[in-house]
C-alpha cells in the first residue's frame, strides 16, 4: 500500500507542483489550503505523513502542529519561506521532524520525504526487544507506544527512535555521530549541530521528572550521552 501524504498549503501553484510529484513518485496525496480543511482530512483519513505550510490563511503551522501532537505522532515536514535559526529550532522543538525551506529543489524535497518515512518503516535489526523497561517507563517498540507509569506518552517518530535507541543500549555512551547515524540514516537532514541538543531537551520533557536534573538521559561531557536505566 502506497503511502498516503496529508499536503497543506495554500499556494495553489506550489501546491499543484508538491502534488503532481508526490503522485508520480507513487504516493497518495490528499491536499488542504487551510487547517480547517486539513482537521476534517485527518478526521476521514489515516496517513503516514504531514506536509505543513508554516504561514495558512486561518492560521499556524507550528500551533497545529502542537494540536496534533496531542494525539498523533504521524511525522511532520514543516515548509516554509523562513529560513531563520530560531523558527527551524522551533519547529522542531514543537515536534516537527523536518523543516525544509522554500524554495527548494524536488530531488532534494523527495529524499528528504522518504527519508522521514524510512523512520516509519520497520525497525532496525538492532532493536530486537519487543517491549523494553527502565525505571517507571515501558516502551513497546512493536506499537512504537510509550508508557510512564502506565500513562500513555505521544512521542513523534524521532522521540520514538531516539529513545528507542538509548534504551536498547543503557549504559552506554553514545556520541552525536551515532546518534545522527541511527536516528537521521541520511546525516544531511541534521539542519545544525543543535538538531541532537533540541531532540534529547524535548524528550527528557516528557520523560524525565526534573528535565533540568536527569536521571535517564545524562550528558556526559565531551563524548555524548548515556541511558542510565
């Protein structure tokens, strides 16, 4: 089954030109130009990708995108005109997992669209673990489900791979290398050197009871992290 890509944005000629290449890479896609058209959309309609415009006529990207993240962890590709540090930093840290500005080149846009949707795919040989625990959380790596203390907990799919990685391998010190390496296959989607820094800041939000003490996620200075579970 092909997958099936939610398209909003509200440049009608863009809009047309994302659709027509989308569907002749094989993908379904189905469009809104406003987020009241996109709500009703992801009511009828399951999909396995977001593609938002930042700036809509009755409304923000980013403050849908924390409205979906409420409930979903479909992953989110924000497109936008604003190629500024602090709106990319942003979107990610609102749960987006990629920001790709406009205008951009259609080879570059597909390989970064499949590779988000890569991170959907079947996991990686190395997390063979169904279910993992450490402390009061429980990660089912087959549902891709997160509980802490038996509440469910919605991760987008970089949380999800991010923490499946560190709790496959507790105690271990990874590096940003290894951590770009299993968690962004294709290294060039990291925008800059924060990308990690902002990923592992969301997460222990939502994971850690003092984000600003850790106790799962610890830094190790100079060489990267460690999960201590």
């Amino acid at each position: 089954m092909n997958s099936r890509i939610l398209l909003v944005e509200d440049d009608e000629s863009l809009h047309r030109g994302i659709q027509f290449t989308l569907q002749q890479e094989g993908f379904e896609v189905i469009g809104a130009h406003r987020l009241a058209e996109a709500r009703i959309l992801l009511q009828e309609h399951v999909v396995q990708l977001i593609l938002l415009d930042v700036q809509l006529p009755d409304g923000n990207g980013f403050d849908f995108c924390t409205e979906i993240r409420r409930h979903s962890d479909t992953p989110i590709i924000f497109l936008t005109a604003s190629d500024q540090e602090f709106d990319i930093v942003r979107g990610l840290d609102l749960g987006g997992d990629d920001y790709i500005t406009k205008p951009f080149r259609l080879r570059e846009f597909l390989s970064r669209v499949q590779a988000v949707l890569r991170r959907r795919s079947p996991l990686v040989a190395e997390e063979k673990a169904s279910i993992v625990t450490s402390g009061n959380l429980l990660l089912n790596i087959g549902e891709m489900r997160l509980e802490n203390n038996g509440r469910d907990v919605p991760l987008s799919i970089t949380e999800f791979r991010l923490l499946a990685l560190f709790m496959t391998h507790p105690r271990s010190v990874l590096s940003k290398d290894q951590i770009i390496q299993h968690v962004w296959p294709d290294g060039a989607e990291v925008l800059d050197d924060n990308t990690v820094a902002v990923n592992i800041r969301r997460l222990r939000e939502k994971i850690e009871d003092n984000p600003q003490t850790p106790q799962f996620i610890v830094t190790v200075r100079g060489a990267g992290y460690r999960w201590n579970g």
